[in-house]
C-alpha cells in the first residue's frame, strides 16, 4: 500500500518527535520500496531526522541523491555537521550554496557562525559577518545574538560589546550572550554593569541570567559577595528565588563562598529540594580547607536524608561523600558508601574510582585498593597517582615503581604530581639512580620547575645521602615555599648537621616565610642528633607560645628522643605520661630503646612492660625487652620473654635490606634464599667475614 507525501512526513516527524530512529528509516525505507516520489517538504524532513539522529553520513547519501534542493536543504545539513562537530564540512556545504546561487537566510549563516565560535576561528567569523552583512542580514537580531556569541567564544568580548551597542533591536538573549561572554573571560564587574543595565532598560532578569550573575559571585568571592546577596534580594522580590535553577545556584554560591550557615537555612526553606541542591549543600562541606568531624557528620546526615526521602545520589554525590570521609578518615563510614555505590552500579566512574583507591590507601588496604583501581575503565592520571601514592604509602615501594612502569608504558604524559610521588618513593627506596632518572625526565619535559617535584627531588637525595646534590637542588628553586624550607631543613637534620639546619630555619623567618609542623619537626630532629637538648626545648615552647601551632605525635617523638639521647631518661618517661599521646606505642617504644642504649636495666623493664601493654602483638617491643635482659646478663628473663612470644604467638618480622645495582634494585630478607644469587653472596659474606676474624687475630698478636 502507497501512502501519500502528508502521510510520510507525519511519520517522518513523529519518529523525531518520539526519539525513534528506527521508525523513521522504516518509513523511508516504505519510500524505497513502493518506489514512491517524494516531494522536497517530505525529503527535508527525512533530511532533518537523519541530521537530528546524528546519521550525518546517511544524510549526505540523501542530499547526494535529492533531485532538487533547496535552502532548507543547505541549512538542514550545515546545522547538523555544526552540532556534531565536523565544521569543515559545514563550511563546503555553506560555500556550495553560495556557488549554487541560492539566496541564503539567516539559518544559513547560523550554523556556520556557531562552528566558527566552536573551532575559536575569528578570521573566518568576520568573514562571515560581513557576507551577512552584504546581504542585508546583518541587522536582524536572531543573527546578532549568534554574531555577539562568536565573538565572546572566540574571545574578543570588545568585539561583541561593540556590536551589542551599535544595535538597535536586541532581546533577552542579546543581553545573556554578552553575560556569558564577560564571565568565561572572568570580566566580573562589566559583566555586572550589563547585568545593572539590562534591569534599567525594563527588561526581565530570566533564570539564565541570574545563574550566570551567581557564578561570578562564587568564583571571585572576596570582591562579588556582596553582589551575590544583592542579586539574591533581588530574586526574592522578583520571586525566583522559588526558582529551582536560581535556588541551586543561590546554594551554590553561598555554600562555595564558606557561608554554610547561610546556605542552609536557604536549603531548608527551599521547596524543590532535588539531587542538585543536595549536591551544592554536600561540596560545600568539601570547599573548607580543614574539615572537621562535626562538618563532615553534617554532610553525612545530608547524604542519609537524601536516602529517606527516596532522592536517587548521582555521581558526583558518591564521590563528594568518599572524598570527605577520606578527609576525616571515617573509613568505616567510606566502606559502606562503597556499598552503596555498588548497589548503584556507578563504581567504574572515574572520580569515585580514584576518591576510593584513596580511601583504602588511608586504610592499608592495597589489594582493596588496587581492586577499585582495576574496575575503573577510564583511568585517568589522578587514579594512576592515588594508586601509586598509596602502594608508597604503605611501604609497598616495589610495586609502586612497577605500576608506574606500566603506565609510562601505556604513553600516558605524567604531570608534576605522579613525578613528585615517584621522586619520593626513589627517596624511600634510598635509590638515587633511580631517582635521577626521574629527574631526567622531569627536566626533559618542563615539569622540573615545579616546586613540589623539586621538594620531592631535594628528599631523594637527601635520603640516598647526597647531602650536597640535595642543598644544590634547594638553591635552584627560584621561590622556595615552605615545604621547600622544611624538606630542606629536616634532610640536614638527618645528616646530622644541625647547625645548618639551625641556621637555615633562622634564614626561613628572616625571609618572610612561616613555618609549618614540618619544618619544626625538622628543628627538633636537628637538635635531638646534635645534641642540642636546651635549644630544642626552647624550640619547642616556641612552636606552642609564639605560632600558636598544634602539637603531634611526631613532635612528642622528638622531644622524648632529644631527651633521650642526652640520657635524661626520667624526664623523658615524665615528658610522655604529662603529654596527650601517653597511650601510643611510638612515644614509649623510642625511650626503651634510650634505656638499651645507656643500660638502665629498671626503667628500661618498665617502659618496655607498658609497651607491651599497649601493643601486645608488636614483636619490636619483646625483642627491646629481651635485649635488656641479655644486656644486663639477666639469661633468666630473657628466655621467659621468648617463652612468652610463643606463648601469644608474636613472631618478628625478618629484616629487610635493599641494594641498587645499575638501574636495578635487589631486596634482601634476614636469613633468605630466594635471590638467584644468594649462594654467591653467602659465600662471599663468609669470606669477608673469615678475613675480619684474621684481621682481629693478627691485629692481638702485633
């Protein structure tokens, strides 16, 4: 049965109007098969379908084949090539129509004017705005706005403000394009000016305009907010603020700018309370710099009510709720969001992918961690970094180098960040070969200026115990900030030099920068190797009266260790009980090994008793035990701490060594075979070994 040309395109435009693609090519392909003749109307509109589906090739093939075409034609095919990005193709079609004679109208010049704004092609857009303008069209506003849109894209808004005033019809979108254009080019103030003026001409403020306005006022708080809230009385009068895009972004703005009071009072009494709002509430808890628990649990409980309410989180939700609890390191609360985000199937996106390798890195997990890692497809540079940064972090070095091999392997560009990871895992590795490598590569492709690789790289060398390559590497940095100071100060602390490091805080203040609790951890580090006991408590009292800086555990480690070291070991045991970190096992673990060192059998029986107390499973602090006991010729005691390990089952872990040979890096295990030249390397141990005793042996009969 042949239908007619109405009937064709009425199901032509239906199958559009429905999104069905496949319903459209079946009426085509009726077409074909009846051997029916299709008018122009109906072959635009098949045109238009295909265009809209995106079938650019199936809607050449048919613009090839049409007997007859017109300038609806022309335009049917450069719109959809403009859309889907193939612009050199909308401007052959926009130059054959020219060269067709046909009289162009102001759709003509609206695709090809939109691709000149997408490729930034200023030359041609001014091409193209003088044909128009030859052609009589140049006035009409709907060209206009698309001349004042490409002008802004291609970022020339003196341009478009210039064409904007010389207009003389202009409407709503006239007055957003050249908002939108002040605001991707950051010009705040003019774009309020256009914003202030548009209100005096009479005009009505839309939803997009007001949005665009909101923006800016959260990208440039320090000097915008009070324009935020001016636009927010404004809304209120005009009564958009009921507005669902205006009250998302009057969220957003308050809650980006650190006004989370505000923001939540504007949250609850919002009556269109969506996913978004949800979203904007939720990232500004991330937008403070130091969260706390009680900010965190805020965000938390918002994430619980979205789950009442029955609000499906979106993506972004998942992955703002990993990241605060990455921030707080609320695991267990991050584990059962993991949960949630599986039974939502939204595991593989990329930012919740990379939100929880981070999160299990904070865990120790690596095989968690490298699971999460595995199931994200699209793996950006952040996922590859977290991954890394986490096998670094929990002491799995090896594996680090070897993932980062697999990526550079994979020729993806690594930034700045995966360079400084690597640097510092050289560092850990002791591996300045290595290293140096990375260096090399750093240099080679621009990112060894950056400070945070050159820190990373100062470390490197200072931990292979290059001191000198490590003070010159300081000096190449043009603005040292203070990681740069501190990193620096702390490896001459390592190396024992502690009246450089001394004199380089002193330099540090002289210069303007403040110090951190790193760089005081490295003057503390200085003293307590120097010997320094008065100036690093003088230090110390410093840190806590003139900087008003808190106190860690790594702090207290010093001052135990600096007191210590000078065998002041009844201060040090009062130092730790008066302190806040009397319950962890570190503070307590560096006196015992004071009281080894200066033989105090008594205090030394104490202290250790307590650290087994504390962390019974941790084989260090029986073996410090029993070498108290060996040292002071106690067998007795000694033999029953070894019996009481095996009672409770506490095994020491072997001792790990490490060597790097060439660019490889061999690793050793107390008492282990398993390297392929272990028999060799015995041998010749028991050779060096046999030529010291004959050494000493000699050295007794001289």
């Amino acid at each position: 049965m042949t239908l007619d040309s109405i009937a064709y395109t009425k199901l032509v435009q239906l199958s559009l109007k429905c999104g069905s693609l496949i319903h459209g090519k079946l009426a085509h392909s009726h077409i074909i098969k009846t051997a029916f003749n299709p008018c122009l109307f109906l072959l635009n509109n098949l045109l238009n379908m295909y265009s809209k589906f995106g079938e650019m090739d199936t809607a050449h093939k048919l613009f090839d084949k049409m007997p007859e075409r017109s300038v609806i034609s022309y335009n049917l095919l450069i719109s959809g090539y403009s859309e889907m990005g193939f612009h050199h193709k909308a401007f052959e079609l926009f130059r054959e129509a020219r060269m067709a004679c046909l009289k162009l109208d102001k759709f003509s010049y609206a695709g090809v004017l939109s691709a000149c704004g997408q490729i930034n092609d200023l030359g041609l857009g001014k091409l193209i705005h003088g044909l128009a303008i030859v052609c009589g069209l140049g006035k009409q506003v709907f060209l206009t706005n698309l001349l004042i849109d490409m002008y802004c894209k291609c970022g020339r808004v003196d341009q478009a403000r210039v064409l904007f005033d010389c207009s003389h019809e202009l409407d709503n979108v006239s007055w957003n394009s050249l908002i939108a254009g002040y605001v991707r080019i950051g010009a705040y103030e003019e774009m309020l000016n256009v914003l202030a003026n548009m209100h005096r001409s009479g005009l009505k403020l839309t939803t997009f305009t007001i949005g665009s306005a909101l923006k800016t006022c959260y990208v440039n708080a320090d000097n915008m907010i009070e324009y935020g809230k001016t636009l927010h009385g404004y809304t209120v009068k005009l009564g958009l603020d009921l507005d669902g895009v205006v009250g998302t972004a009057l969220l957003d703005m308050y809650a980006k700018t650190g006004y989370l009071g505000d923001a939540i009072q504007l949250f609850m009494t919002s009556p269109n309370q969506n996913v978004v709002m949800y979203n904007a509430m939720i990232a500004g808890f991330i937008q403070i710099e130091d969260i706390d628990e009680q900010g965190a649990y805020e965000a938390f409980d918002l994430f619980s009510q979205m789950l009442r309410k029955g609000i499906k989180p979106s993506n972004f939700t998942f992955s703002s709720i990993v990241k605060i609890c990455n921030s707080i390191q609320a695991i267990e609360f991050g584990k059962q969001i993991h949960t949630h985000i599986c039974k939502n199937n939204v595991q593989s996106d990329e930012f919740i992918g990379s939100a929880l390798i981070e999160l299990y890195s904070l865990l120790g997990s690596t095989e968690d961690q490298f699971k999460c890692f595995s199931l994200t497809p699209k793996l950006d540079i952040v996922s590859w970094t977290s991954m890394i940064a986490g096998y670094a972090k929990n002491g799995q070095f090896e594996s680090a180098v070897a993932l980062f091999d697999e990526f550079m392997a994979s020729g993806k560009k690594p930034d700045e960040f995966i360079l400084s990871v690597m640097l510092s895992t050289c560092a850990d590795l002791a591996a300045e070969r290595s290293g140096e490598q990375v260096q090399g590569y750093a240099m080679k492709t621009g990112s060894g200026i950056f400070t945070a690789v050159q820190n990373s790289q100062i470390l490197m060398y200072a931990k292979s115990g290059n001191i000198g390559s490590a003070k010159r590497t300081f000096e190449e940095i043009k603005n040292p900030d203070t990681v740069s100071w501190s990193v620096m100060i702390y490896s001459n602390a390592l190396h024992g030099c502690a009246n450089d490091a001394l004199n380089l805080f002193e330099l540090m203040k002289s210069r303007g920068v403040y110090p951190n609790q790193i760089t005081f951890l490295g003057v503390l580090t200085a003293c307590s190797h120097g010997g320094l006991v008065e100036e690093g408590l003088r230090y110390y009292e410093s840190m806590k009266n003139n900087y008003d800086m808190k106190i860690n555990l790594e702090h207290c480690v010093c001052v135990v260790d600096l007191l210590s070291r000078a065998g002041r070991l009844v201060d040090a045991e009062n130092y730790i009980l008066n302190s806040s970190f009397g319950d962890d096992p570190v503070i307590w673990r560096t006196l015992v090994s004071a009281c080894r060192l200066y033989k105090d059998a008594v205090t030394g029986k104490r202290v250790a008793e307590k650290l087994i107390e504390l962390d019974p499973q941790e084989s260090s602090s029986y073996v410090l035990l029993y070498n108290i006991y060996t040292d002071a010729g106690i067998d007795v005691l000694a033999m029953n701490i070894r019996e009481i390990m095996k009672d409770r089952r506490v095994k020491k872990e072997p001792g790990q060594s490490w060597i790097e040979v060439g660019s490889e890096v061999h690793y050793f295990v107390a008492g282990g075979i398993s390297h392929p030249m272990s028999r060799e390397i015995y041998e010749k141990s028991e050779n060096i070994s046999h030529k010291i005793r004959e050494s000493e042996v000699l050295e007794q009969c001289l």
